[in-house]
C-alpha cells in the first residue's frame, strides 16, 4: 500500500511537468515575407523544409516539410564536424613522419626516405617546409634510395566523382581525401605581364608540371577583376603535365587560377621534391607508394593543428576536401574488423552516437560526410535535433564559433548586410545545382536564440538564398509575444 501511494505521489508531480508540453503550441506555416519571397522566385512552398526551435526564451517552434527526406548539400559538414568534436576530442591531431630504412652518415641517408601520412587535412606547403627544415636539422641532406610516400592510413572508400556542372573535373574543390593529402592538391598559377613580357609561374614548382605560354601580351590598360587567361591541361606519356596558357593580359596586370591536376602521389612527390631542393638537399631515386617496414626509424613528426581550427576551415569556408578527409578520419580512428572501408565505419559510427544520444534519424544517409553528393541525405527535423543537442554540449562554443558569422565572414560574409541580423547568426550554408541550404543558430530580436534549418529542393532553386535569408530576417522580426500569450 505504501509503494502505491509513493507512485500516486510521483505521478501527481510529474503531470504537471508533462502536460504543457503536450498541449504546447507549434507553427506549421512559413513566414508570411517567406511565402511572399517563393512566389516572387516561382518556387512551390513544398520544395522548403524549415525547422525553428527556440533554444531558450518563449517562442513557439515552427515545423513545415520537417520529416521529408532532403539533400542538404555543405549544411551535412554540420553532422560531419558536430561528431568528430565528441568523438575524437577538440585536440585531435594528425601527424606527418619521415622514417629512414638506413643509417645517416655526414649527411647522407643510405637508404630510402619514407613520407608517411596520417590524414591530415591541413598538411599545407608551410608545415611542409617546417618538417623538411626539421629533417635538415636531422642531419639529412642527401638520400640515395627512393622518396616513398605510405598511403596506407586510410581504407579508402570506392565513391562515385561528383561534378555538378560536368566541367569542374580539375576545380580544387572537388579533390578526395588521401591519407597523404597534401596542401589540397592545389596548383596556383600566376600570371604577369611586365612591361609587355607575359610570364606564367607554378607554385608549388613541381618538376613534372610543365608550361607552354601562349598569353597574348596587351598594351597597358585598366587591370580587369578576372583577366582573361585560360589555361589547358594536356597529360604526357611520361606522366608529366603540360599546361597551355592562353588568352590576353595588358601590361602591367596579373592574374591568379587554382587548379587540381596531378593525382595525390604525383603532387605529394613533386611537392616534397621541389621544396626539398630548395633547402639544398637531393633525392637520387624515384618515387614509388608502400607502407613503411616495421625495422625503419622515425627522424622527423609533424603534428597538425587541434580539430577545433580544423572544423572552423571546414565550417567557415565550406572546404569539402577537409570534411570527407575528417569523415575518414572518423572511420580510420573506430574501424571494426566488420568495415569495408573507412567511409563504412564512418556511418556506424556517426549513427552509434545520435542513437546513444536519442536522436531518431531514418532518413539520414552519409556518403562522404562534406554534402558534395547526390546520395547524402536528411530531414529538416533530424538536423535540428542534433542543432539542439550541440547546444547543450559542453564544446557548444567551438561548434558554434566554427560556423560563418552573418554579414561577417565565411560563406556569410556577402549576406544580410544592413539587416537586424548581421553579427547575430552562426550559420552554415549549403549549395548545389538543385539545393541552397543554411543550418545553425540565430537570435530574434529579443535576444533569444534559435536553432534554425532551411532546406530548399528545387530543379531550378534561382533565388532561392534570398528565400533562406528572409527566414533568418523573419525569425530576427518575428512578433513580440503579449504578456497573456506568455
């Protein structure tokens, strides 16, 4: 009898606590400026999904489309980048090793020179440099073996190339991860016409990338924002690439293009081969990939910098190369004997943590954890479930930081200027040929904040960011509730 009334007692405290959340009032319409932003754009308001839930404060959360399967293009690094912050830790590093399979006698290392990756996704030219200075100061100048590069950390996934446009095969941004990723695979060509002389330089100067100016040379004039310089890769039987400069440059002017045109073992070779002998060292052997023999010795480590400056380059700026380098990373540190790859272990694992933090997703699906995918998938609600669940975890602040700040940087820099909202919204974008998408965290005009995701499917989303960026002014404007609605 007495067990009884305990549980009498209990129930009678707990209803008050539960019944307002049941008779809680939620939105299920858009904006009224939304909807007047899909007409004016001609896009079906079915084709948006919006989620927006009041972290703290007394707003009343909006639900439209919110358990439709959508693509969420870059907003996906948001799941990517959330995870590996409690997973891994704020301080993950990589690291980069040299090994030596020989000894080192006045100078000279009697062997081959390892280069070992551990998938750092900001292995750049300068922390490059910084570790062959510190094989120089190992007393490495000359290696008479060969320079191998051991690809092996990663178990790399067979994935489709995505190209969008099916004329960005050689765009930076479409480069895959390796295990030996080096500076994004970039090539930076600069273009320069002094006094009528046009000149093309590389950087990095890569021995295997050639140059065949044709640039027209102008008379000088007024430099235009983006000169007219193309340039056309042609591969050679030897391996080597040669590039075709063309078109017109007047005196005095320069220009600047990025390209990715060399595989991963061809640019990390080149790479650590033209710097190498710019410190004065030479490799007399060839390049060639194998893993590192257990017997070799370590000589010179590199670390990267923590996770927490990793996912804000990820985050701020979109880079996709460092979120599928980061979702392998996922993989590679759990993989199970049960894996097919790192990709695979990346899932499971992703899917562990939001099971073990209640968070129901069905209609998640990640391919390479960066959104520059077809097949990736998600609902409205499910991203501000996890939205919300970062909110209350304790490094709340470096994943709020790491997202771009409205009107201020990132992929933000240029929208809602002259708004209520500028500085008052961390949000990621997302964009694709069929998708425009933001997801993050905004403050109304009281000061409260919200989690807030858009997701815009369309065939022809033109317009649509001016949509995504009236939800935010909406939110921002939203009408201040009376004391009885309180």
């Amino acid at each position: 009898m007495r067990k009884l009334i305990h549980r009498l007692a209990a129930l009678t405290l707990a209803l008050p606590l539960a019944l307002p959340a049941v008779a809680a009032t939620v939105n299920q319409t858009l904006p009224p400026r939304v909807m007047e932003a899909l007409k004016a754009n001609k896009i079906e308001s079915s084709a948006l999904s919006l989620v927006m839930l009041p972290l703290n404060g007394d707003g009343v959360p909006t639900f439209v489309n919110a358990d439709v399967s959508v693509n969420p293009a870059s907003t996906m690094k948001l799941v990517t980048t959330y995870a590996a912050l409690e997973l891994l830790g704020p301080n993950y590093q990589w690291k980069t090793e040299f090994y030596a399979d020989g000894p080192v006698e006045n100078g000279t290392l009697n062997g081959n020179l390892y280069l070992k990756g551990g998938g750092d996704p900001k292995l750049n030219m300068e922390k490059l440099w910084l570790l062959l200075r510190d094989l120089r100061a190992n007393g490495v100048k000359t290696v008479t073996g060969n320079l191998v590069l051991d690809r092996s950390h990663f178990v790399q996934p067979n994935l489709p190339v995505f190209d969008d446009d099916g004329n960005d095969r050689n765009k930076p941004f479409l480069v895959g991860p390796d295990s030996l990723l080096v500076n994004l695979k970039a090539l930076r060509f600069i273009a320069r016409n002094e006094g009528g002389d046009v000149q093309v330089l590389v950087e990095p100067p890569i021995a295997t990338v050639r140059i065949d100016n044709r640039i027209q040379a102008l008379p000088r004039a007024k430099c235009p924002g983006w000169p007219d310089v193309r340039y056309n890769p042609i591969e050679n039987e030897d391996g080597s690439v040669t590039v075709v400069a063309t078109g017109k440059l007047a005196a005095g002017c320069s220009g600047q293009s990025y390209l990715a045109l060399l595989d991963h073992q061809r640019y990390a070779a080149g790479a650590v081969r033209a710097i190498w002998a710019e410190l004065g060292g030479s490799i007399l052997g060839g390049d060639r990939v194998s893993p590192v023999p257990d017997d070799a010795r370590m000589i010179a480590r590199a670390y990267s910098p923590d996770l927490v400056e990793i996912i804000r380059d990820i985050n701020k700026y979109s880079n996709n190369t460092m979120a599928r380098q980061l979702f392998l990373s996922l993989g590679a540190a759990m993989r199970s004997e049960a894996d097919q790859d790192d990709a695979q272990a990346a899932q499971r694992v992703v899917r562990q943590w939001l099971a073990k933090k209640g968070i129901i997703s069905p209609h998640l699906v990640m391919e390479n954890g960066s959104g520059l995918s077809r097949a990736e998938r998600i609902s409205a609600r499910e991203m501000a479930s996890l939205l919300q669940a970062a909110w209350r975890s304790p490094y709340a602040a470096e994943f709020i930081s790491s997202m771009p700040l409205a009107a201020v940087d990132g992929t933000m820099r240029k929208r809602l200027r002259n708004t209520g909202v500028a500085g008052k919204a961390h949000i990621k974008t997302g964009t694709l040929n069929t998708v425009r998408a933001i997801a993050g965290y905004s403050r109304d005009g009281d000061g409260n904040s919200w989690a807030v995701v858009a997701i815009l499917n369309h065939p022809r989303p033109w317009g649509a960011s001016s949509v995504l960026d009236q939800v935010l002014v909406s939110l921002y404007n939203r009408p201040k509730q009376s004391t009885a609605q309180r």
